[in-house]
C-alpha cells in the first residue's frame, strides 16, 4: 500500500499533504487526509523591551476529504507577570474547489475561526490567536506548481469584548480586514524515493492586516524553514519582520517555533 501511495504521490495525483504546502504562519485551500490527527505544540514570542511568550496546543482532524477541523488552547505572559490560561478557539475549513493533473494542482476553501479570550483589550490589531474573542471568516486559494506552492486568502474580522470583564477599549476598531500570500518551495529531496526521506521546505510569507476607518494597517514579511521527517513530524522556524506598521500589536518582530506530529488511518 505504501508503495501505491508514493506512486499516486510522486504523479501528483494523491497525498496526504505536499510538504511546500505545509505553511508555517498560514493555512493552505488544501485539508489533510481523512481521519488523520495533528498534534502541535508551539511556541512565540518578543522582546519589546522585555521577553514575552505565548505557547499554544493544537488539534487538528482531517473528517473529510474536504473538512478540516482544529481546536487550538493559549497560555502566555504577554497580558501578565507570569504565565496564565487566556482562552481557546476552534476552526473549520471547507474545500469547494479541487482542478488536479500531474505534479501540479488548484485548491479553494472556505474558512471560520471563533475564539474566547480573557486577556485584557490593549493593542489595536484583532487577532484570535489569545488576544481577542471573535470571529473570522474568509476564503484561501492554493496552487501546487510542483515542486512550488503559491496560496492568498482574505479575511473578515470582527471582535467582542474579551471575557472577565475586559471591554473593547473606545475608538478601538472592532472590525478588520486581513491577507497574506504565501509561497513554499520543496528544497529536499531533489527526488522523492520513500516517505522516510527528510523533507526540508523554505518559505516566504507575506501577513497583513486593516482596520478600515481607522488608518491603521500593517504588512509583514514572515520567512521560515520547515523541515519533515518521516512524513509525521514536522519542525517549523519563522520571524515576522514589518515591512509598514501603524498598528499597535504583538505580532511584530515576532518569532516562532513549532513543533507537529501527526498519526495517519486512524
């Protein structure tokens, strides 16, 4: 069977997930394979003066061929003088678009975030990653070029005061836009000969985010290195770098280090 698999894979025509698609600050229109689960333990953080952190668990479940699910718990000092819980989200992604032909493919997908934090309300960017309770929905589109992956998305955003009694803060904007474009590149193996191989991908993404009405947007240059081995573990590295910034948030000058295992057929 694992022979059929690398077959199907290598032609383009199925796999569980093609490495350069795997982005590191981004979701791809592609889904996992059907009953698979990731498990991913990460870690970011500043120091803006100080060092703080935030460490986040992940769950991910392939249910479809075309839905994706993941579930997602944050602890982190960035609101306080030690680390404390501030919350979870969860996350759907649908598949509704799949064009396949050999070594190269095109994905559409629908996504929805929902989140509930307890952290305070003190930077102007809307993010569900631990800092706000919200929602975001969007659209993400993915194109394998072989041995490259290109992918865009667009989101809305909307938050509400955070639990524990933190209110949005007025003028905050409670709205936002956000995109990203992201390309990854299959580095290693220069041929595929059985999924033991190390895989080792390099990527540059590009993080935005608008606050319409309210002047505030930025755009960030995040690239990463990730390398896969076995085809079940997955270590990623990443540094966010403002290329523009009139926003208040964390997220700039932000590291990131991750790291993933995933069970297959289960």
């Amino acid at each position: 069977m694992k022979y059929i698999l690398l077959a199907a894979c290598l032609l383009g025509l199925a796999c569980p997930a093609f490495s350069q698609e795997l982005y590191v600050n981004t979701e791809p229109a592609s889904n996992m394979a059907t009953n698979s689960l990731g498990i991913r333990v990460e870690n970011q953080g500043y120091f803006n003066p100080v060092y703080k952190n935030r460490s986040t668990l992940e769950l991910m479940y392939g249910a479809s061929r075309n839905l994706m699910l993941h579930g997602s718990l944050y602890v982190s000092d960035y609101y306080h003088n030690d680390q404390h819980f501030e919350g979870g989200s969860v996350y759907a992604k649908y598949r509704f678009l799949s064009v396949d032909s050999v070594q190269k493919h095109f994905r559409g997908a629908f996504f929805a975030k929902l989140s509930a934090i307890n952290n305070p309300v003190v930077n102007q960017e809307i993010t569900l990653e631990g800092d706000n309770s919200g929602l975001q929905t969007g659209v993400v589109f993915t194109q394998l070029l072989h041995k490259l992956a290109l992918s865009g998305s667009v989101s809305y955003l909307h938050d509400w005061n955070n639990s524990g009694g933190n209110r949005i803060p007025t003028p905050y904007a409670t709205n936002a836009i956000g995109y990203t474009l992201s390309s990854g590149y299959l580095l290693l193996p220069k041929a595929y000969k059985d999924y033991s191989q190390t895989n080792v991908n390099i990527y540059a993404e590009f993080l935005g985010k608008i606050n319409p009405g309210y002047g505030q947007s930025y755009l960030d240059a995040a690239p990463a290195v990730q390398l896969i081995f076995n085809s079940t573990i997955r270590v990623d590295f990443s540094y966010r770098i403002p290329l523009y910034n009139s926003m208040q948030r964390n997220t700039d000058h932000m590291y990131l280090v991750r790291l993933e295992y995933n069970l297959f057929n289960l």
